[in-house]
C-alpha cells in the first residue's frame, strides 16, 4: 500500500490471495445462499423477540399515555430523549467513517464502510422514533413539518427541536440515499450472480439497470462524492443540532455553547465503537478474515482513540469551565451531578469512555479483536449513561430547589431501551442478509490498485 | 377579657412525666381538620404548609428527637399510649418542640368515601381525659419503610439565596435602597409593545402565612386535576400554583419562609422560544399562555422554564376524575392527555371584566379583576392588576423597594415578582444568645 499509517510490519490491508473473483463470489455467496448460517438466526431471533417487546411497551404506551414511564416535572425528558441522543451518536459515527474517510482516501474505509452504513440505518430508524414515542400526543409529531395546513400555522422556528426535527429527516433520506447509491454496483454484482429466477428480479430491480459502462462509473463516482463531501459537514451538524436541543434550553448544566462539539466527539467515540464491534462479529461469523484483517481494527481503535481524547478534552472543560462561572445554578447542577443522584452514572460513564480507552494507545490492543470488543461495548455502555446523566441531572438539579425530584424509570422505560435495541438487531441482521456487507467494488478496487503495482 | 398576668397557671399544671420521654400532641390536620373533610380529594392532596405532605399523615418529629431515637423520615413507628396503638411514618420536621410527637387527627378513617385507609388514626391513641396530649407508653421502630408523598424537593434555598430575600426592620428602616434588587439587563431582541393593558401580580411575602387556601381556590377555579398518592410520589402533582416551604437557619431555630408560585409570566418566556409548534405564546396583555388544542407534548417548555410552574398530564388525569359534572367550571377547558398546562392568571377573570368594561363603555377600574388565588387569599398577600395604571395597587407594589423577582439574573422579567420579607425580631431577652 502507498499510505502507510503505521510503522513497517503493519498487517497487510488484504490477505494474499483474495482475487478480484474470489472476493465478489464469496461476498455475494452470503447474500444469495438460500441457508442462513446457525449463528445469524441465533443473533436474528434475539433482535427479533426483544422488538416484538417493543411492539408491546409502545401499544401500551400508546394505550395510557406517557405516564407509564418514569419522567415527571421537573426530569421531563427521560430515557427516551436520552436514547434518541444515544442511538443518532451511534448512526452519526457511522457516517462520520464512510463519508469523511471516502473525502480522505483511507484505504481501511474499503472494507468497512458498508458495515458503518449499515449500522447507521439501523441506529438512524431507532432514533427516528424516540421522538415521536416521547411525545405526549404522539399522533400529532407530523405538526412539526412545514407543510401548508388548513390551520395555516407553521413550526416555531427559534425551537431548537424543530432545527433537529428537520436535521435529523435531512440525514436519514440523505443518508439512505448514500447507503443505496454506494451499494449499486454490488447490487448489480449480486444479479449478475444470481441464480434462482427470484434474486434475479428482485436484485435486477435494485440495481436500477447498472451495466459497469465507463459512463455508469464516472456518474457514480461523481454522484457518490458529491454525497459522501456532504454528508461529512452535514453529521456534524446533525449532532451539533441535537446538541442545540440541550444547549439551547435553560436548564442548567445545559445551557453552554460547548456541547454542539462535545456531542459531535461523542457520536465519533460511540459510533466507531460500534462500528467496531460488528466489524469483528461480521468478520467472524462471515469468515471475512481476509478482506477486514488487523491492519482495519487498528485503523478503526485509532479512530476511537481520536474520539476518545476529543470527548475527554469536553469533559475536562465541563468541568473547568465552571471554576471561573459564576453562574451559581450550573455550578451547583455539576456538583450535584458529581456528588448527589447520578454520581454512579456519572464516574462509571467517565471510567468507561474516557479512561479506559487510553489503553489503546498500545498497538497490541488495537489489534486485538477480544479486548477492542470489550473496551467498544465499555465505550457504548459509557456513553448511554453519559446522556442519561445529562439529560436527568440538569432538570432534576433545576433553578429552584423546592421542585428538586428524583427521577426512576419504570419497566416500560427499560422495555423501550431494549426494545430498540432488538430494533437495531433486526434491521441490521436484515440487511446483512439480504445486502452485500462488504462493498465489492471498492474492495476489487483496492485489490486492482495493489496488484498493478 | 382581663390580661393573664401568671401564664404558668393559666395554663394549668404541668403534665404527667412521660415514662420515655415522649409526649404525643392530638392535633387536627390543616387541610381535612377532625376528619370531616377526609373524603375531598381536593384537600387530601393539598400539601400541608409546614410538612409538605400529600394523602398521608405522619407523626412529626424534633430533629434532635429522632436522631436521639435513630429515625428518619419515612420509618415506620408503633405508637402506643393506655387507649391503642397505630403504626404511623415519621417525618422529622425542624422547628417541632423536643420530645414532642404530633399525630394529627381525621385520616385512617375506616368508613366513607376516598380517605379510608389514608394514613393512620391517631384518635385510638387519645383518652377522654387529656384529649390533647397523651405520654407514649410504646414507640418503637418496626423495621418497615413508608413513602410518603411529599410536595416539595428540597427544604432549602440550596445556595439561592435571592429565591428569598429577607432582610430586619432595622435595616429597613436605616437603608431602604440596600433592598432594591438591581435590574439592569438588557435583550438582544425587540420589547413588546402593550398599548391597553399589562397584567401584573405582586405578592407580599410578609403577608403570606402558607394556609395554601390560594392554592384550593386555583384548583377550583381553573379544573386543575388531583392525581393521587401513586402519581404524587412520581412527582406528578398538577397544582398550577404551590406555596414553597423554605427553611432558613439551624435546626433547632428553624424559621419557614413561604413563598407562593404561579406562573411568571415572563416578559422574555424561556418558554416560548423552544415550543416547536407555536402552543405556547404572548398575548397583547403580556400573559404566556397554552394553547391546549396545540400542544403536542414535547415538554421542552417545561424543561426550560426556571420556575418549574409548569404541569403536564402524563395521564388523562381530567378524564379520570369522578366529580359531579357541576363541579367544573364552565369557563375554562378541560385538558386532555398528553397536553402541558399552567397558570393564566385567571384569563377567563381577566376576559369577562374586560368585556364587560367594553360593553359598558368604561374604563377598566383597578381591583375589577380579581384572580382566584387572591380572592381566597386571607392576607391579601396576592394583587393582581394593571402595570399599565400607575395607580393601580399592583403597580404601586411594584415600585416598592422590596419588590424583587424570582432569578433576576435569568433575565427572564417575570411578571410576577414579590416584596422582600422584613423581619421584626424580638430583641433577645437576657439569658438567651443573641
């Protein structure tokens, strides 16, 4: 390879041996095989029985309204806003690895690309409905488009929800444009390969009649950076937005022009941390050693580490910048945080997804698949309390201290954590399934460009 | 009456010693008195001013008292005297005399409508002899823990010094200017403009005894919903207007400010500017108001308000309210699930006079709209009126040097704002410390 990211005796981006051919049969093999292996229904059926569960916590939802959960006045936001941030993190993540790392040319971005996308849309459709579920009268989210209406109303414009609201539509069409346009030519491998009538079709239809003619190519690859040069600036803005919806509240503890970047380094931290845990379970259980090999894992602990370091540097002014506040609520609110209800959540999140992460800084960790899990599941664990304990702990450590209450979920709150989970599972085995996991052509590519030099 | 020159025998003779300590003191309950009014939901939910308690009865004690006991709020006592026994949670409420238990009577009822089985009956404690105070022969810890469903976080300004400003008389009367809250604050954005009207309310903390009677009249007037004990200890309590119990000082000289909180009605609504979809907004007046049929529940408004004045209907808690249909007032909505709610400083009040003023073809008189929480209030700690008239009794409040608002440094210009509290100590007498 050209680039060279680490020091001589690096793990080779490809393992010798997979041709141009080898590389499109196997990939398309999983796709088209009438059999799915043991371990996809295992991990399928899991997804699938914990989203029926959400299917129940939300018709009860629906049935009695937002009281079955455990928000109350003041902690009027609970788990669900804290999710809705936790799961577009996650999604933001994914984007930030196929589409900023296309613009730079990272040979890694290859191989694992289509495995960020993937699980950006799972993560997207998760967080899509947070917001909705958590509305009081959920019927009537679609009072937050502008759309001309008989009651000749438009949005509030100053609402930073309704700046999100319309972000976060921007970034799934966009982003489910980018996934289908980045998949075409794979789309067209796996008809081209098809055997059973079925496939053939079905396969042929999505592939929207792609042919490979240099005219095809230069369309796509025009039309692919184009997305990928806006989708980069647009998940920054995505994830500063959601940010915008703390800080552009009063609520102390949240009312600071820090968090639009500190989320933003979150969502990197949290995104490739999941990126990373499929790609090792992907490349597991699709014995896809070959094409994702060590020289990925580590490019991807090195992201995170990046993330890391960046959220570290938030936390650290989180709390710096109250020393020279005199804003008496904040700094209350950061005491409390530290000391009072949410002082578990709020050292065991900064153990998790700032301290421990510094020990990839040692290059035989970044190459180890066991303990990159365990340190990206401690990162994912880590950043889901760091949102709870945001989200709860500035409302509840409120201006007035007479109206100081406690927040507990209630069953139907975790019902919904894990039922969005099983969601996530769902969508994602799916589409592993059913869609090339790898992007084909990227990787023959690559495999082009080593080969002729 | 002729004045009592030996307070000593007035009061009688001492009582019996009691064998551990402890003297129990039958009093009636603030808002359900004897009992006879037990099976109102409106008064079962009806924080008590000192203790905050919601639904059940506790038996209060000292601070020093329980910790020389080893209780704490909520643990669960049996308490004995010659006549019965209850079993009853503890509430340590500074400012209880030591040694003193206060077990209030009318709840445990075992017959009736909605206060059987609430709290506990301390009349099968009570003799016929001393029907006011008995000595406890039994008062142990069972080991058992009881929620009790309080109306109020924290007991404390928690470092907010200016939630009460208070200062003595003294001061008062040497330098009146040291209490002018200063108010120099500017905004970004163009002031509204209020060419008829502009509705103000002050309230006078040196006037407000806590009786909560304000807070009963809202409810009354303005179909706000109880909720119940379940739904109180998930802090869900509707009240669109409550009265914030403070202690100030130590323990053992513990002194209660209260305060009374409806909606601000800010000038520059936290409120307004992060509802998505225009439910809640500015009126001509000044008021910030919801729009029920706009809402769509996004409780942004309520995180952002710094006041916490806001309430939300987790629950259909209106439509699950067994009332008489009479019962309700006609003039103001109903709110259904899923929708935010709050004060409107009695806007159908404020509309009916204004109409009526209209149609008369006369000025607006000052004290011609009265809102439901003053109307009740026993003190006239509460003015409601027109900042517009300078001679209006809420206008001439407000020019008061005592007159402050709640979080000044929000910026946040509340419409409501309050007069300090001025203190008028004895001067301590010889013996005590100063």
């Amino acid at each position: 390879m050209t680039v060279a990211i680490d020091p001589p005796g690096d793990p080779p981006i490809i393992q010798p041996g997979v041709s141009l051919h080898s590389l499109s049969t196997e990939i398309s093999f999983r796709v088209l095989s009438p059999k799915a292996p043991l371990w996809w229904w295992v991990g399928f059926s899991f997804g699938f029985v914990l989203f029926l569960w959400l299917l129940v916590a939300v018709s009860w939802l629906f049935a009695n309204g937002i009281g079955v959960w455990g928000v109350n006045i003041p902690v009027a936001w609970g788990y669900a806003i804290a999710e809705y941030v936790w799961w577009i993190a996650l999604a933001s993540g994914g984007t930030v690895i196929s589409a900023l790392f296309y613009l730079t040319r990272s040979p890694w971005r290859a191989a694992t690309n289509r495995i960020a996308e993937t699980m950006l849309l799972a993560a997207a459709a998760c967080a899509g409905v947070m917001p909705i579920l958590h509305l009081g009268r959920q019927g009537l989210f679609y009072w937050l488009f502008t759309y001309p209406n008989v009651m000749g109303l438009w949005p509030q414009m100053r609402s930073p929800l309704w700046w999100d609201f319309t972000c976060l539509l921007c970034y799934v069409l966009m982003s489910l444009m980018f996934y289908y346009v980045g998949a075409l030519p794979d789309l067209a491998t796996v008809r081209d390969l098809a055997r059973t009538r079925f496939s053939q079709v079905f396969y042929g239809l999505l592939a929207l009649g792609w042919r490979g003619t240099a005219r095809h190519w230069r369309n796509h690859k025009a039309v692919y950076g184009t997305m990928a040069a806006i989708m980069a600036p647009m998940v920054i803005s995505v994830h500063s937005v959601v940010g915008l919806d703390y800080a552009g509240g009063l609520t102390p503890g949240w009312h600071s022009t820090q968090f639009p970047p500190f989320f933003f380094f979150g969502a990197v931290t949290s995104g490739t941390a999941i990126v990373i845990i499929l790609t090792i379970l992907v490349r597991w259980g699709y014995s896809l050693q070959d094409v994702i090999t060590e020289y990925h894992l580590n490019a991807l602990a090195k992201v995170m580490l990046v993330g890391s370091v960046m959220l570290s540097y938030a936390y650290f002014w989180e709390a710096w910048g109250l020393v020279y506040s005199s804003d008496l609520a904040t700094r209350l609110e950061f005491y409390h945080r530290m000391f009072g209800f949410t002082a578990a959540t709020f050292w065991v999140e900064k153990v998790l997804s700032s301290i421990i992460p510094q020990l990839l800084w040692f290059p035989a960790v970044r190459r180890s698949p066991v303990i990159l899990l365990l340190i990206s599941g401690g990162i994912i664990v880590g950043m889901w309390l760091e949102r709870y304990t945001f989200t709860i702990s500035g409302l509840m450590h409120n201006h007035v201290p007479s109206w100081w209450f406690e927040f507990h979920p209630t069953f139907w709150d975790w019902s919904t954590l894990f039922g969005t989970v099983g969601l996530f599972i769902t969508l994602f085995f799916l589409l592993l399934r059913f869609m090339p996991i790898v992007s084909m052509s990227e990787v023959r590519e690559m495999i082009d460009k080593a080969d002729s030099k | 009456m002729p004045p009592i020159t030996d307070l000593s025998a007035a009061l009688g003779k001492s009582p019996e010693p009691a064998p551990l300590g402890l003297r129990l003191l039958f009093r009636p309950d603030e808002a359900i008195w004897d009992g006879r009014f037990a099976d109102n939901a409106w008064l079962l939910e009806l924080p008590r001013p000192f203790t905050r308690l919601t639904w059940d009865n506790a038996a209060l004690l000292a601070p020093e008292t329980a910790s020389r006991l080893g209780l704490d709020t909520e643990d669960v006592v049996r308490i004995g005297t010659g006549h019965g026994q209850v079993e009853a949670p503890v509430f340590v409420l500074p400012g209880q005399a030591e040694n003193c238990v206060t077990l209030t009577l009318g709840f445990g009822r075992r017959a009736g409508g909605l206060g059987v089985g609430v709290g506990y009956d301390a009349f099968r404690l009570r003799g016929g002899a001393d029907p006011w105070s008995a000595p406890a022969t039994m008062f142990i810890r069972t080991g058992e823990r009881f929620p009790l469903a309080e109306g109020q976080g924290q007991d404390r300004v928690e470092g907010h010094k200016d939630l009460i400003r208070e200062g003595t008389l003294t001061q008062f009367v040497e330098q009146p200017e040291k209490f002018i809250q200063e108010r120099e604050r500017k905004s970004l954005y163009p002031e509204f403009a209020y060419p008829r009207h502009a509705w103000g309310m002050a309230i006078d903390l040196n006037s407000c005894i806590g009786c909560q009677a304000c807070v009963i009249a809202c409810q009354a007037e303005n179909n706000v919903p109880t909720v119940g004990r379940e739904q109180v200890l998930k802090h869900r309590l509707m009240h669109w207007l409550r009265i914030d119990r403070y202690y100030r000082g130590t323990p053992e000289n513990v002194e209660f400010a209260f305060e009374p909180m409806p909606c601000m009605h800010c000038e520059k609504a936290p409120c307004e500017a992060v509802c998505p979809v225009h439910a809640t907004v500015h009126d001509h007046s000044g008021l910030n108001l919801m729009v029920y049929n706009r809402c769509v529940g996004t409780r942004f408004c309520s995180n952002n308000c710094p006041y916490k004045v806001r309430r939300f209907n987790f629950f259909g808690y209106a439509a699950e309210q067994e009332r008489a249909p009479q019962s309700w007032n006609p003039e103001v909505s109903v709110r259904g699930r899923g929708v935010m709610e709050k004060c409107t400083y009695c806007l159908q009040r404020i509309r009916h006079a204004v109409i009526e003023s209209e149609v008369a073809q006369r000025p607006l008189a000052d004290g011609e709209i009265v809102t439901a929480c003053q109307q009740s209030c026993p003190t006239q700690a509460i003015v409601f009126g027109d900042l517009n008239n300078p001679d209006s009794e809420v206008a001439r409040r407000k020019a008061s040097v005592l007159n402050y608002v709640l979080l000044e440094e929000l910026n946040t210009r509340p419409r409501t704002s309050y007069l300090a509290l001025v203190h008028n100590r004895n001067k301590p007498t010889a013996g005590e410390g100063s």
